[in-house]
C-alpha cells in the first residue's frame, strides 16, 4: 500500500512531504505489555527485528498472490475478489496487514470495495496485498490486465521491469535517489511517466510507512538506505505522472487517541485498537463485525479526529496506471526478497 508525497496540503497531513506515522500508544493490561517488550527483544543475528516473521508474512503474500492470479477474471465483483483474498490470508495463518486494493485504470491506489459494492473487475486492475504476522508485514502488488489491451500489457511490463531494475540496484548505504533514477529510466524507456508523487517506503513493526521513502524518480536526496524492511512500488502511466485525491476510499487508520463520547463507538474504538493497532482497516470489516450500526460508530470516531480516512488516488490527466510491488529485506551482505 503506497506512500503518497506532496508538495501542498494532503489528505494525511498538511505540507509535510515525508510524513510517517508513529505507533500510538494503545490501551492494554500490563501482560500485553510484558509480551510487547519481550516481542520488542527478539532480533535476530542480522539486526533485523523478528526477521522470521517478515520471510513467513512474505511467504503468505507470495502464495496469495499466485491464488489472485488464478481467479481473477474480468467482470468478478470487486467484493468477491477482496473478500478470497482476505479470506485467503487468514486461513494460511496470517492477517492482512491493510484491506486488499483493488484500483481500476485512472485509479493508482487505495480502492477497496464497500460491504456493500457492486463494481466488478474491468480495464487494468491493481492488486495490493498486504499481509502481517504480529505487525510484521508483507507488502505486495501486482497489474492485471482485463481487456487484452496493447497499452495494458506495455503498462505492466514498464512497471515490473522497473521494480526489477530499483531491487537489483538497493543495497545498503545507497542513496534513495539512485533507486528512484533506476525507476524512472526503465519507465522512461517505454514512453511513459512514473508517479512521482507516490513512492515506496521502509517497514517496521506495526508501521507501514516508517519513514524513509523510496521514490519512483530521481528525486535529488543522498539518504542513505540503512539495513531493514522496504517495500519498492513503481507505478507507471501514459498520463502526466501525478496522483491528486479523489474520494474518501472507506480505509482508515488510527491517526490519534482521543475520546468519542457515544458508549457503542467507544465499543467500536476500542475493538479497532485491539484489532487493528496502528494499521489501515476499512469500513467493510466493521460493518462485518458490528453491522450497519458500526458505521455510523465509524464516522463519529472520524468526525473526533481519532481516525485518518484514505483518499482515492486519481492519475491527474485521467490516464491508466499500473503498479508492480515487492518487500525486500536489506542487511548488509545481502537482501532478501520475501514476496516472491
């Protein structure tokens, strides 16, 4: 699930261009507490903290992703497709990490049906998986063509073909740009524009967007890569290369703590921080759990400010876009691909 970069306002937070969410703390009895920090402890030889758990998330995801592959087909309700996926995750024996996306033609990212959605899959169809065993995440994505479309087909190879490029080029101590320049000659090559507003992003437990960004072009910054989680995600387009908002996608994320002062919403809170933590959930797993009531919960802990509300990210010029995504495990004598 992508990171969104802006120069202006922005939906997750006003002129802050790296903007990375920190962990609030959640309520939690003082066992929870014990097992976190000893959780917080287990690191292994690498340095990389609980590094099994991210190769057994990558696992998941990889088998989850050849599953997609097999049913997707065009004209399947947008819903049927989410609801295997999810489902799919949890009988392997882990959560997702985010509601599945699945984001159609002009349409670069977070779209995830409504408990109640009639769309069906169309056009080029983006798939973005996220998976996570105790916070640990596996993210990963890929491009489906529905329509046996030449421009479809050239979109998918472009953006695949620049993962391929940004994976064999990360490395630790490298700087960002260099990954991003990789990334924007191979979608150059073939006449199109990566997003440059949108950008991959290292991983840390229970956080999705850590911090440091990985960027879809050069984009002038000597930050180093250190040893740790990434995940890489160009998108490519024929369009102008930016995403703007578009409407609210019924994905959320806990942005704060704070108050609600309806009992049933604070029921709902509660479940979420218990649930979900710090990552993205969205409506259709509320109404799944408390009903038609739980969403009128849902907008009046939106309306506290407690939680974030993903947009729809929308190709400026209205254009195609397809995307192609990998996490990658940096350390210092190697990297590790887990979601292949």
């Amino acid at each position: 699930m992508t990171e969104k970069q802006y120069g202006g306002a922005t939906g997750r937070s006003s002129g802050n261009k790296e903007f990375a969410l920190s962990k609030p703390k959640m309520p939690s009895d003082k066992s929870k507490e014990k097992d976190s920090s000893k959780q917080k402890a287990e690191v292994d030889n690498s340095g990389i903290e609980n590094k099994d758990n991210y190769i057994k998330a990558g696992k998941i995801a990889s088998e989850v992703v050849k599953y997609a592959r097999e049913f997707i087909k065009r004209d399947m309700p947008l819903l049927e497709i989410a609801n295997k996926i999810e489902d799919k995750i949890i009988e392997l024996g882990a959560k997702p990490a985010f509601p599945v996306n699945l984001s159609i033609n002009e349409v670069a990212a977070h779209d995830t049906p409504a408990f109640n959605d009639a769309r069906t899959a169309s056009g080029l169809l983006k798939v973005d998986i996220g998976v996570h065993i105790e916070g640990c995440i596996a993210d990963v994505a890929f491009s489906v063509d529905l329509t046996s479309s030449e421009e479809n087909k050239k979109l998918i190879g472009a953006a695949e073909k620049a993962l391929a490029n940004a994976i064999e080029t990360i490395k630790e101590s490298i700087a960002i740009r260099e990954i991003g320049k990789e990334i924007e000659k191979a979608i150059k090559a073939e006449g199109l524009m990566p997003i440059i507003n949108l950008s991959g992003h290292s991983i840390e437990p229970w956080s999705l967007h850590s911090g440091i960004t990985i960027p879809n072009h050069d984009n002038s910054k000597e930050i180093k890569i250190e040893e740790g989680v990434y995940a890489i995600e160009p998108f490519a387009t024929p369009g102008l290369g930016s995403v703007r908002d578009g409407k609210p996608s019924g994905i959320y994320r806990v942005e704060r703590e704070g108050p609600v002062r309806d009992s049933f919403a604070r029921e709902v809170l509660a479940f979420i921080y218990e649930e979900y933590q710090t990552l993205p959930f969205c409506s259709r797993w509320i109404h799944k759990k408390f009903g038609t009531r739980g969403l009128l919960a849902l907008r009046r802990i939106e309306e506290a400010g407690i939680l974030h509300q993903y947009p729809q990210l929308i190709e400026i010029s209205g254009k195609k876009v397809s995307q192609a995504e990998h996490t990658i495990i940096i350390e210092k004598s190697k990297k590790t691909i887990t979601t292949i």
